[in-house]
C-alpha cells in the first residue's frame, strides 16, 4: 500500500492529511503554536474530588482543569509528602493528557505515564512486556518479546505494530532512549513546580509519522520548511543502519500553485462534512451524528439494476462497508457508532459483511471495536474518543465550510 502524508496550513492551524493508495483516510488540524497537546505530562494540583462520578479535577495549568478518573487511577504520583496513599483536595499529583478537551468537557487525564516512540511504548513503572495484537506471525512475536526483555528495563513495554517492519538494533535503542527519558521525568517532578509541563506531546504529524517511520513506500510532502527541517532530521536520527527502510520526504516549493490546490485538499474537507456520501456503484451513505452516538445509513440509491436483490444487497453492503471504515477515519467519529446495512436474507452474506468489517476496523490506528451485527442488520461499533471529530476541529478553527447533503 502506498502511504503520502501531506503537511500544509490552514488558517491558524497545521492541517495533516493521510493519502492511502491516493485516497484521504485522515484528516487532522492542531494550532502551529504552542497548546496542550495529547501526551503532555503534567505536574497538577487536585482541586476537587467528586464523589459520585469517582474523579477528580485537576488543575494542569491556570484555570485549565482536567478530568481525573479515581476508577482508572487506583494508585498515584504524589508531588507532595503523604501519611497514605489516599487523594486529598491539594494533593500534587503526576498526570498525562489522556484525551482532549471534548464537547465542553475538561481534558482527560491520567496517572499512567507512558513515553510513546515510533516502534515501542514505554511505561515508567509499570511492568512486562506486551506486543501489539496487530502482529498476528506467533515467531516474531516471541522475538519482539525477547528482545525487549533482553534490555531488563525497570519498567514495561508495549511493542508497536511498527515494529514488525523495525530493524532489531533500532528497536533496542529506541527502548533505552524511552527508558532514560521516562525514568528521568520519575525522578525529577517531586522537585517540580504545580502547572510544570515535564515533557511535552508530540504534534499530530510527528505521530503520524512515526506510524510509517519503517515504510520506504510512505511519502511525506510538506511545504513548510520548518516542518521538513523537523521530519527530515528526525528521519535521519532513527536511520541508524545503512539501508534501514524509511519514507521519503519532499519539500513542495511551488509559489505559483500551492499544495492545497494540488491535493484538492479543501473540496475534499468539503466532501468530508457532508451528511450525504455516494458509493462508486450509485448507493450512498447518510451520516448523521448524536449527542450520544453516530448513525450511518446505507442506501442502495441509485444502483437498483440488478434483478436479483439478495446479490444486490450484498455487493452494496459490502462497498458500503469500506466507505464506512474510510469515513469514521476521515471525520475521527468516536464513541458508539451504528451502521444500518440494507437488509440480507443469507446468513453466509452477513457473516460474511461482519468479518470484512472487523477486517477493515484491524486498519485504524485508534482502537475501533466491532461488536455484533444484530438481528436488525445494525453494525455495532465502538471507537476510542480521544480527539476531536473533524467537524469540531473546523469549528474551532473558525472555517468550517458549508455542509452539503
């Protein structure tokens, strides 16, 4: 699969965007200066426990709260001196942003610190080591596995999908880099300040990047310097064996016709918020979304020229299965989504329309589960919630475009 990523601005803001086989998959805007991001690490100050919702608020930075689950956090990172280990109002306390700052609602943070890399996560006092389910071969999973374990960190590792494709000696030193800046942050907050960021989160674009930091068939295309400058050594520094895979990058220089036209970058935005979604075939989707949930409805529209129904239906179905996939990616729908597929009488047709979904949800990065297709023929999904949906990061922008159905 061919993989481009394109890094451009909009406004105010960085727009990423994920090309896979020339088509848009993600869509991604984050503020060029300076924010909270996912993955900052904070030293806050507990200013409220509630009891009925089992969490605290804490203050990470003047007037910025977050949401603090007591039922996530059993244990903590005092700042100050404790007689136990029980949360008090003004209690100092080591937190990750977890989760932006959605629909209102207070970042999300939590107690279990993790420095992310390109082919490993490292957890500061945690232990073991787990491999990424998304590597199915059962030997390099036991050879990822020993090879972290060789390394007898003091804390525990997850190895990424990304690793499979890593070279072994880059993974090790990645695992020790990890290691020495997570260690580093545990030994140095107690002497912190309240409001101290210890270590910031990395841009949107550098953890796209680091999803593809092995693919010599991923391209990076850029037209703002600063950016190629960052990625360009980044690259560099992770190439630590001559012929090691990477992507290519490449700085667009064009004055006379930008790298948005040339991607039909904003149609595609467009396109993306739109309620309506046509299929190739002449169906189409209607993507509707809740307060509570996301709903997508297929349609045959269009396409009514087959005499036999069923078969129809199925080839719809499926079509309409990849589009869905694309677009939960595309517009970062989260939480609970339904599907309402056209319905099959065959059984074979929807066990077959159920495992080509779970297969298509395998794909995303964020963690999208499919639950059951039931007697109706209603897709259950369920995506981790942990950014903005598109609409929402245009809105804040302030140049959401028009929505077409």
């Amino acid at each position: 699969m061919k993989t481009e990523i394109v890094i451009t601005s909009k406004g105010t803001s960085i727009l990423s965007c994920q090309y896979e086989d020339d088509k848009l998959y993600e869509i991604w805007l984050e503020p060029a200066g300076p924010h909270i991001r996912l993955g900052d690490i904070y030293l806050g100050k507990v200013k409220n426990i509630v009891k009925n919702l089992n969490a605290a608020f804490v203050e990470i930075r003047p007037s910025v709260m977050g949401y603090y689950s007591l039922r996530d956090n059993k244990s903590h990172h005092f700042a100050n001196v404790k007689k136990n280990d029980r949360l008090c109002e003004g209690d100092e306390i080591l937190v990750q942003v977890d989760g932006e700052n959605i629909k209102a609602k207070e970042w999300q943070l939590t107690g279990k610190i993790s420095i992310q890399g390109s082919s490993c996560v490292y957890f500061p006092g945690g232990s073991g080591v787990r491999v990424s389910r998304k590597i199915k071969d059962p030997v390099l999973r036991d050879h990822l596995k020993e090879l972290a374990l060789a390394e007898d960190l003091p804390g525990g590792v997850t190895i990424r999908t990304a690793a499979s494709s890593a070279d072994d000696r880059n993974i090790a030193i990645e695992l020790r880099e990890l290691a020495h800046e997570g260690e580093n942050v545990m030994a140095s907050y107690k002497t912190r300040t309240c409001g101290s960021l210890l270590r910031a989160g990395e841009s949107i674009f550098m953890q796209m990047i680091k999803r593809h930091i092995c693919d010599p068939d991923c391209v990076i295309t850029t037209d703002l310097p600063r950016v190629y400058e960052q990625v360009s050594s980044y690259i560099s520094s992770m190439r630590l064996d001559a012929g090691s895979p990477a992507p290519q990058v490449r700085l667009y220089e064009d004055e006379n016709f930008s790298l948005t036209n040339l991607k039909g970058i904003n149609d595609q935005i467009e396109k993306a918020c739109s309620r309506r979604v046509w299929l190739r075939s002449g169906g189409y989707l209607i993507i509707d979304n809740t307060e509570a949930m996301s709903v997508i409805d297929v349609n045959t529209g269009k396409n009514i020229r087959r005499a036999d129904t069923e078969k129809l239906f199925f080839e719809t179905n499926m079509e309409a299965a990849c589009e869905v996939m694309r677009q939960i990616r595309l517009r970062n729908l989260s939480g609970m989504i339904l599907v309402d597929f056209i319905n099959m009488r065959s059984e074979e047709h929807k066990s077959q329309l159920f495992v080509k979904a779970r297969e298509l949800a395998q794909a995303d990065p964020i963690q999208t589960s499919v639950i059951d297709l039931t007697a109706l023929q209603i897709l259950e999904i369920t995506r981790r919630r942990s950014r903005h949906s598109l609409q929402e990061m245009l809105g804040a922008e302030g140049n959401k475009p028009k929505t077409v159905d």
